[in-house]
C-alpha cells in the first residue's frame, strides 16, 4: 500500500528511523481494524501531508501531519463517521515497528511522569516487568498509597487515573537521543503506550482512548479529533531539557490556562486539615484569621477542610448539601455568616468540597442509581455518575449551595477525579468520554466562584497535567507529611522532581503540602519541610492554630519563609543523573535565580542563587558547593545560611556535613565591592545602589530581620532616621526593628 509507504517514510525522516513501519487502525467494541482503503497527499512548499482513510464500518479518517522542523511533527487525526449507524469505538492507535534507539536493547528504556507515582522510580527498562515493580496496597482515603492503588499497575503506559504530564520519552541509557510523544489536546482522548521489544527492534503502540467508558458511540454524522506532537530531543539524559521541544509546541495548543494567573503564585491560603485541625469550628477559625491578619501578610485565604458536616466519616461533600447537614455546634449561623466574618476580617474564604458520597447518607441511600460501583477501589464511599442528567441537575444545585449560598470564592476539589481520569469502564452512559465530562464539570465550577478565585485540585494526586490548568489554579502534587514519616516526605520529593523539572510552572502552579509549627515533630523535620516546600516554589498552604503559638521559635522561621511566595517559579537541579538508579528519589541540591525573600532577579546587592541541600539518606553526609555547578560565571561569592544566619565563602564550602534526613538553605551574593543584602525576612520590592549607600522598598509590615555584609553607618525609614538593631553576627550584620508600616528604608556606608 502506497500510502502506508509514504507515511513510513514520513514519520521515519521525522523521528530518524529509516526501516520505520507504522499503521494507524481503530478499535471497536467488536474488533481492531487497518484501513481498507487510503489516498496520501504531500505539500512539500508548506511541509504538510494527509492521509485519507476509509476502513470497513463506514469512519472515515483524516491524518493531518505538519511538520515543525526536521526534528517533529503535529499529528492531527480526525474521526467522522460516515456510516448509517452508531459506532462503538473504543480507541484508536498508531503501530510503530522496527524502532532502533541506538545501545544495547537491554538499556532501552521509557520515562514517563507516571513512572514514580506508580512505581517509585524515575525510568522503566522496556523489559522490565512493571508488575513485579510496583507495590500495590490498600487505597487510603486521604492522598492515596505512596505507590500504585489498586488497578493501576498496568503493562499500559500513562493509563492510570493520577492525570500524569501526557508526554513519554523512550531512549538508551548508552544514548542521548530519545523519541518523544506527547498530547497536544485532550478534549476526546488520553494518550497511552505499550512498548516492547520484537527480535531486535522496538515496537510501540501510541494509543488514543476514552477515559471511564469501554467505549463512546460516536453518531452518524459526528466527528471527534486527536492532536499529538511526534519528535526527538538530543537531550535525553537531562531531566530538565527532555519534553523542552514538546513543551514548546504545546504551549501554543494550550488554551487560556486559570492556572498561569496570579492567584496562588504570590500569597498563600491556610487550610484546616494539616498539623492537627481536623476538628474545626468558626471561633477557633476566627481568632486564626486575625492572627494570620496581623502577622502573615502574603496569606491571603482561609480555606475550611472536611469537618463541617454532622456526619464527616467518612469524609463527605458534594453529597452534603443534600442533608443541608451543616454541625451547627461548629458554625452555629451557617456559611453565609461564617464567609462574611472571614471578609470582614480581611481574608477570602475557601472550602473543600470531596467528590465521593458515603454509603451511610441519605443521598446514597435514597439515590444507589446516582452512583458508579467504584467497590474494586474505595468500599464505603461511591462517586456520582456524571453522565445521568439527574446527576448533573443536583451537582449544580449542590454548588450553587456552597458558592451561590454560601458564599465561598475558592475551592479545593478533592477525591474528584475518579469518574474523569479511571480508565476503566464507570459510566452508564457512553456517548461522551470521561474527558468531556471533566469539562462539563469544572466549567461548571469556574461560573460559580469568582474570576479571581482559585480551583485546588486534590485527589487523585495530579502529576502535572497542563490540560488541567484550563480550570485549576494549582494542583497537589504531595501527600501529607505532618506526620513526620521520613518515606512520605522521601515520595513527596521524588514526585516534586518529576512535576517541576518540567518548567511549567507558570502554566500550571504546583501544590506540595502544607508548611506549619508542626510542634510534634523535631526542628529538623520541621526545617526541612520549609525547606522543601520553599525551594521547589509550591508553598500554597499553611496550616495548624498558628495563634496558639505566636511565641514559637519556629514562628520566625515560618515568618520568613512565607515573607515573599513565587509558587511556579523555575527550579533548577544540580548533579542529577535521572538514569542514575542510585538517585533513586531525585537531585540534593536545588536552586533558584533569585532571593527567597523578593522577586527580583538580577539586581546589584541582592542574592544571585537561593540554593537548598537535602541529605535523603539514613546517615550523615558530606555536600559541597561551587559557582559552577549553580552556572554562575567565575567570581568570588558569599554563601549565607538562611536559618542559622552564617555567613562564608562560596570557595569555602567545601565540607557541608549534613545530618541524615536533614537540610541546608543558603543564599549567593556576589562579591563586587559593594554592601550586600544576604537575607531578609520581609519581602523587598526594590533595591537601588546609590554611590555606596542602599534604598531598600519593603512591601511589609512586620519584624524585620536584615542580614548585611557590611555594617550600615545611618539608616532611615521614610526619610525620617531610624534606630533598629544593629549586631555583628557571624561574617555578616544582622539588623533587627519593627517595621511600623510598608516603605522605604535608606542605608547609608
């Protein structure tokens, strides 16, 4: 067949694979089938080609291929059923033989963002049995198990319900050049891959199916459409740069993203579930907000967590409204008041609300047609079917109760995903995909809050799926790690790795897990928490009753990390080899090209790097750091300690000993002769050198820690003379006062 020819050689030019052998073919509720019939058409002048397809049950298909540059391709795929009845398709397919990624077959290997959430790993070899990999366990209602919940574990690549990046990469560990595929639209399909090896090739399935039906009836007359991205990248042993090329055609595909706004970029919201407030009640939150009023000025929203029901076990709500079942000993005048008292006291409120009904409601119980049997995961909780009209009907007046109501502006959308992103066969009704319905879903969500208020994402925890960010300001990534488990936070960084080694953060802002007092666990643990969810710019969430520990010393470390929030911020790595099986858990050192404490990048006398070590391991260890490895040009730097507040020499740090499970922070100064800001504890809006003297723009009130490398002579605030503190600190000088109000402080040498 000719036209086969033609696409072979097309794709294979593409994706440098000469003896390429591809097939496109379609899957239906009775059988797979190859097209009977096809016309190929090449435009060399505008680098495009179709492929027209006919196969027996009367669908027509379209291939549309448009070559980027000699190095990818978009493929545009559309379905039209030309026949006199419904089809029942179930996927469609693209079969690629004769595959040679260049090294030993045995080092072939695929890495795929659904790699570490299912399997704790990074890379798969191609032969390797993912089944025997993966350590299946009880589904656990909060975040999920650390490793793969039951019915994931799949020789499917990218087929599980944790929304993964939809992009895999497949390459040789021998190797730099890898193939790349990723989706470029999700309005009908997901992507997923089968890949094995045939004598002394590869061969790959690239898979466009439905999510939550075994098949969708596609009508006469309708037509659906598949948009992927083909190409290779040359740098396929750097986890930074791998989906670079991908990422850029995809961003032209995106539609216009909630998630690239600034809501939950620059200020935080405090929840009510971490670092023990579960139990929950409108005084309590109250006296939280005006604390958080008084003393956290990036925190910007109060968001209520599962609690608020008569009945919360289990955990219940979109079925609430149902029962009108607000505990009136918790919020004894309802929402509306309760919203209107977190106003008044200068914050935005924010609820949850989970997508799973109990057993033991009312709803459930008068309404067991509602739900989708979800048993082989979840015993006591059922979600709704999304495709009964009746479903719908009440969805929407359950939001309007929280929103309309209510009053609430954001919400955290938790255990919501099951009947969107499960591939399993959910819903009753097939004519739509579990993707139209999300959708449906989450469009409906955005006309009930406000433009400006934020769409959280919870379970399933989401591995950094950009389609998302059409709706979600921000996505949770993490488990919860309040608990002090070494191996929840070990499972939060390695998935943290994956999600923002991506550099798509300002599409799409990640959620790691809540920062807190957390005054049960040691200082360490608490440090490196900060640390953690500082450095990787996803600190969206506080928690705990902050107000009861106002004279905490870990109160100043929480005031400062909080002082100046840029969730989505890129993040750089440093000596991470992601092939490197032995880095099982991802890089130790972390880093980012600007102060902790402003935005500002680039400006003369503020930090240049803000760099985080971390020792994964179970015993102490030995770090060093140098501007090379930061990429900074060769010069003298100064290296302070954000937390014990020590100043050295970059060229010194040579020996950084770190106790197992512990952290670093430091920031990098350039030495040019001039006075340095090394760190602060309130954001700094501008800096500006005037001959030798500092004017300094705080964006805060607040107390001020200022740590300098020379000892200032005169300072003023707002041109009136000033008298903080000024002490001699260690190869640094600490200057400490009140800042009674916002402005502008000028130092004098």
């Amino acid at each position: 067949m000719e036209y086969i020819k033609s696409l072979n050689e097309w794709v294979g030019n593409i994706i440098k694979q000469k003896k390429l052998s591809v097939i496109p073919y379609i899957v239906t509720a009775e059988e797979r089938m190859d097209p009977v019939e096809g016309i190929w058409h090449h435009i060399p002048q505008t680098k495009t080609a179709q492929l027209s397809l006919l196969y027996k049950n009367g669908l027509k298909e379209d291939i549309y291929l448009r070559q980027e540059d000699n190095k990818e391709t978009v493929i545009s795929r559309r379905l039209y059923n030309h026949s006199r009845s419904v089809i029942f398709l179930k996927e469609i397919g693209l079969h690629l033989e004769n595959i040679n990624l260049g090294g030993r077959q045995e080092d072939d290997y695929f890495y795929h963002l659904e790699n570490p959430r299912i399997y704790g790993r990074m890379i798969i070899r191609v032969d390797q049995h993912r089944t025997e990999k993966a350590k299946e366990g009880e589904f656990d209602g909060v975040a999920g198990t650390k490793w793969a919940d039951p019915g994931v574990v799949s020789e499917r690549i990218g087929a599980s319900s944790y929304q993964p990046f939809p992009a895999i990469l497949l390459s040789n560990l021998q190797n730099t050049i890898g193939i790349v595929h990723g989706s470029l639209s999700q309005r009908f399909f997901f992507h997923n891959y089968l890949v094995k090896h045939k004598e002394n090739f590869l061969q790959w399935d690239v898979i466009s199916s439905f999510k939550a039906v075994d098949y969708r009836e596609v009508s006469t007359g309708e037509s659906l459409d598949d948009i992927s991205y083909l190409g290779i990248t040359e740098q396929a042993d750097n986890l930074e740069k791998v989906f670079e090329r991908y990422i850029k055609t995809l961003r032209r595909y995106l539609p216009p993203l909630y998630g690239a706004k600034s809501v939950n970029r620059n200020t935080v919201l405090w929840d009510s579930w971490n670092d023990d407030v579960k139990d929950i009640d409108q005084e309590s939150i109250f006296a939280v907000a005006e604390f958080i009023r008084e003393n956290l000025p990036t925190v910007e929203w109060v968001q209520i967590d599962d609690g608020y029901a008569k009945e919360s076990e289990p955990a219940n709500g979109l079925g609430f409204p149902y029962e009108v079942g607000i505990d009136r000993k918790k919020f004894p005048d309802g929402f509306k008041i309760f919203t209107d008292g977190i106003r008044q006291r200068g914050l935005r409120p924010a609820v949850w609300i989970g997508s799973t009904v109990p057993h033991n409601t009312r709803l459930f119980k008068e309404h067991p047609e509602w739900f989708i049997d979800y048993s082989y995961r979840t015993k006591d909780v059922s979600p709704l079917d999304i495709s009964l009209q009746d479903v719908r009907n009440y969805i929407c007046e359950a939001l309007n109760f929280f929103t309309k109501e209510g009053g609430f502006e954001g919400i955290k959308l938790d255990f919501w995903s099951y009947v969107f992103e499960d591939s399993h066969p959910l819903l009753k009704e097939k004519k739509c995909s579990g993707y139209e319905w999300r959708r449906w879903l989450l469009g409906e969500i955005r006309k009930r809050i406000p433009s400006d208020g934020y769409l959280q994402s919870g379970c399933d925890i989401v591995m950094a799926n950009p389609f998302l960010a059409e709706f979600f300001n921000n996505y949770r990534y993490g488990i919860d790690v309040g608990d002090g488990d070494w191996r929840n936070f070990l499972t939060n960084f390695q998935w943290a790795t994956a999600c923002v080694s991506l550099h798509i953060g300002d599409l799409f802002i990640p959620n790691s897990n809540s920062v807190g007092i957390f005054p049960k666990l040691p200082d360490s643990g608490v440090r490196t928490i900060i640390t953690f969810c500082l450095i990787s710019r996803s600190m969206v969430e506080v928690a705990g009753w902050l107000h009861l520990y106002k004279e905490h010393p870990r109160m100043k470390w929480l005031k400062k990390a909080l002082c100046c929030p840029n969730n989505g911020q890129d993040v750089f790595f440093a000596d991470y080899q992601y092939r490197d099986e032995t880095q099982l858990y991802g890089p130790s050192i972390w880093f980012i090209n600007t102060p902790h404490f402003s935005l500002l990048e680039g400006i003369p006398s503020l930090p240049v790097r803000t760099v985080a070590i971390f020792n994964l391991g179970d015993s102490p260890s030995q770090y060093n750091l140098n501007a090379e490895k930061l990429f900074l040009p060769k010069a003298q730097y100064l290296a302070t300690e954000i937390w014990s507040g020590e100043t050295a020499l970059l060229a010194e740090l040579t020996e950084i000993n770190i106790p197992a499970h512990d952290s670093r922070l430091f920031s990098i100064n350039l030495i040019d002769g001039a006075p340095q800001i090394l760190d602060a504890s309130i954001k700094i809006v501008s800096v500006q050198r005037i001959d030798s003297n500092l004017k300094i723009e705080f964006a805060h009130k607040g107390d001020l820690g200022l740590v300098l490398s020379q000892k200032p002579d005169r300072v003023k605030l707002n041109g009136s003379q000033w008298e903080p503190s000024i002490q001699k600190g260690k190869n640094n000088w600490i200057l400490e006062g009140k800042l009674p109000v916002e402005g502008t402080m000028e130092l004098e040498f």
